[in-house]
C-alpha cells in the first residue's frame, strides 16, 4: 500500500508539473529553499521522499519540454564546443552507469541523478524567460527568500543547541555540530535546509545572484532590500562556521571588482562609492551586534590550518587513484551517500570494495568514472568557466554582463569543491551555466524591443509605444 501510495503521490506531482513547465521550473527553487524545513520540522516521517521533491517537478518539466513540447518555438540547441563537452561527459557517465563493479545498474541510475539530471536546465533557460524583466523579477523573488531564511540562521545560532530548531534531517547520520571549543553554546547553523553543507551551497549561490543586484538602478526601498539580503548572506555564511562560503564569497567579490574595473573603470568606481557606505555600518553592525558570531568564526578559522592541505588533496590526490581504478573506475554511484541506504533498501548486491576513502569531490569523481571521465568532466566544467567570461566580455548590458562574470567566478573558485554530490548547488551550477545560452538571447531581445521602439516614435511620434 505505501508503494501504491509513493506511485500516485509521485505521479499526481508529475502531472501537476507537466501542464506548466516554466512554473514548474521556477518552483523548484522555491521548493529547493523549503524542502529541508518540511524533512526537518513538519513531515520528518517522509523525509526520504522530500529529497526527491524537486527531481519529481523537475521531471515533469522536462517531459513537457522536450518529449512533449508545445507549439511555442524552443531556443535551438546548436552543436558548438560547450555542447560536444557537456555530451561527451554525459555518455560516459552513461557508459559507467553500467559497470559490474556496482553491482547493480540501479546504484548506476543514482549516480546519474547527481551527475546529469540538472544539466537539461541549461537549455531550457532562453525559454523559460522571454525576456530581461522576468528574468529580473524572478531573481529579485528568489533572493527575497534569503530575508527569513537569515533570520532564522540567526534565532538559529543564538538558540540552544538541542532546540527543535537546531536539529537536523532525520536520515542525516551526524551530531549537531558546534563550534568546537570549550563551553561553546552556539550551534553551526543551517537555516531551512537539512545539513549545514545544503546550506553553505545555497549561501554562495545567492551571494554571486545579488552582486548584479548592487549595480541596478532600483527604487530605494529595492536598494534597501538588496543590502540587507548581502547582509544576512555574509553573517549566515559566518555562523555556519565553514570556510568555504565566506572565502568564496570574498573571493568572488574581489574579482568581480576586478574585472569590472578592468572593463568599464568609471562605472565601476561610481559603484564602489555607493557601496562604501554599506559596508561600513554592514561592519560596524557585525562587530557590535554580532560580535559573538565574529569571534566564534576567528577561533574556528584560527584552529583549523588544514586549508592548504585539503586544496592540494583535491588537486592532486585524484591523480593518484589510478592505482585502485586503472582506466576504468567503479561506476557513478559508487560512492554517493545514498548508494548503501538504496542497496539495503532493494536488497542490491554490495558491488565492488573500494579500498579507499576519500572526502574531497574530484577524488570521488576520480574513483567513479576513472581517468577517462575524469578528464572529459572537468574539461567541460572549464570549458563552462572560459563560456561564461566570453559571455561577459561580449556583453553590453551591464546588468546582464554582471551575471556572468559573477556566475564565472563562483563556478571557478569552487571548481574544486562539491558541485554532483550537493544536491543543492548542483541546481544553482546548472543555472550558472545556462547564462551562456540565456543572457546573450536576453540581449538580443531587449535590443530588437528597443529598435521596434525607435521606429514606433520615428514613423508615429505623436502615439506611445506600447
């Protein structure tokens, strides 16, 4: 009955899904913000399926897009370098869907899921916004979402660590974690999401989404919100106690700053002014009101000196497993997190033993799709980054050129962290990605709209173009 019951809910989601993509699409960053409070706080009893939510809406999106597809045209997908990578990468991961070493091609289909179920997004972007306003209207209701979910980081850190509040997914194997030190009372926060990992993702995702935000001309009220999103991105990002987002986020804004200078000097430096005031009581606020979140940050950065090491792990390490996967590797799955959770739950077969375990994502990547896939996945992932900045060299928007460049740092100070095991911005790297084929079509449109617009006045000055 409760499979009975799986089928209907999973397939009544579907059908929901299907008859709009575009809502669907955008509903699953809704969802992608929401889904950990539900596993967490008001259905923990289908927590398992509540990590499958937005694959669910997802899937009937891409049904009605590509294998059912409207009258409406579709943007053409044209067979240029980025594509040849990006399937390249795909068929072999294909490919070791169905290596013997994991046992069953089922653990195979799981490791595709964290592979390549987001990359459809890429091409569905040009017609998912039909234009620069949507585009800007639904980044500027997505990034309203940082305001309660900050502010919840914040009761978050202040609360108890054993509060309701604080707790975890109930499928996540782990302690609530601290901050580490003797007598510490503060928790490391993870605001609606499952684990603090989910979040720190979402948190950076949304720092490169705001930067284009602190350029635009907005209304002061918009202006206002803007801040105090940036705000509560860089004060969450400290109270989750990870390295990660706050020297990312940093990263990215210095180079943001640098290359936007190095393109357009005066723009740039009329916005630097603007935002000096900002950052002034944004810090004056932290240190005085927050100051607790300051030093219990400091002391977890000042005891922990494993930075270099874990870099040089991820970069290096990964060319030494060669010795345990030859050219081959154990198939894509094999040491995703769920794989032993779906084997005990199907009765599959163990698969082969990996003889080593290792934390960081390129080893894993490494150890899964071997020396072979190795090079065709991270080919393409810089093959991304060099579109991305060619996009923001060839765009006259500010606004729109301004999303590029902030998705091409994010995608290139992370590219050795996690991106097909975190579940969370795996979804935002495939939107990043999607700016290729989006913002240049955006472009062209706002240019055609105002040629119609100049000729309406030129052939009928005395009417409103409408």
């Amino acid at each position: 009955m409760k499979l009975i019951l799986a089928l209907v809910v999973v397939g009544a989601i579907v059908y929901i899904s299907f008859q709009d993509w575009r809502r669907s699409v955008k509903a699953v960053f809704f969802i992608l913000v929401i889904d950990g409070a539900l596993r967490k706080w008001f259905l923990p009893q289908a927590s398992a399926g509540l990590y499958f939510l937005k694959d669910i809406v997802l899937l009937g999106a891409y049904l009605r897009y590509y294998v059912f597809p409207t009258r409406e045209p579709h943007f053409p997908i044209r067979n240029n370098t980025i594509n040849l990578l990006i399937w390249l990468a795909s068929g072999w991961c294909i490919f070791q869907a169905f290596n013997p070493k994991l046992g069953s091609p089922l653990v195979g289909i799981l490791g595709l899921k964290a592979y390549l179920f987001y990359i459809p997004l890429v091409w569905m972007l040009p017609s998912l916004f039909r234009n620069q306003d949507e585009f800007y209207q639904f980044l500027r209701s997505h990034l309203l979402l940082i305001i309660p979910v900050g502010i919840l980081g914040i009761v978050q850190f202040f609360s108890p660590i054993h509060s309701v509040i604080n707790q975890y997914a109930p499928d996540t194997p782990v302690e609530i974690e601290t901050f580490g030190f003797a007598g510490s009372t503060n928790v490391r926060i993870t605001g609606t999401f499952s684990y603090i990992n989910s979040y720190q993702g979402y948190l950076t995702a949304c720092f490169a989404l705001i930067l284009p935000f602190l350029s635009l001309k907005q209304s002061k009220e918009w202006q206002i919100i803007t801040y105090v999103e940036l705000f509560l991105v860089f004060l969450n990002s400290f109270m989750t106690g990870s390295r990660t987002p706050v020297i990312a986020e940093i990263l990215c804004l210095l180079g943001f700053l640098f290359f936007r200078t190095l393109r357009n000097p005066e723009k740039t430096l009329v916005w630097i002014s603007r935002l000096l005031p900002f950052v002034a009581v944004g810090t004056s606020t932290a240190l005085i009101v927050f100051r607790p979140v300051v030093e219990a940050f400091a002391r977890r950065v000042g005891s922990n000196t494993d930075i270099g090491e874990r870099v040089g792990l991820s970069i290096i390490g990964p060319f030494d497993l060669t010795q345990y996967t030859a050219f081959d590797g154990y198939g894509v799955g094999a040491t995703h997190a769920g794989t032993a959770a779906l084997r005990n739950m199907l009765g599959l077969p163990a698969g082969a033993y990996i003889p080593i375990e290792i934390e960081p994502e390129m080893g894993k990547v490494a150890l899964e799709i071997g020396p072979i896939g190795f090079i065709f996945w991270y080919s393409m992932r810089v093959a991304l980054i060099i579109a991305l900045f060619l996009t923001f060299w060839k765009l006259k928007r500010t606004f729109l050129s301004d999303f590029a460049l902030a998705a091409c740092l994010m995608q290139a100070i992370l590219f050795i962290s996690q991106m097909v095991f975190h579940h969370t911005f795996a979804v935002y790297y495939w939107l990043f990605s999607g700016f290729i084929f989006l913002l240049p079509w955006l472009e062209y449109v706002e240019d055609w709209r105002e040629q119609q617009q100049q000729n309406w006045q030129e052939n009928y000055p005395d009417s409103s173009y409408r």
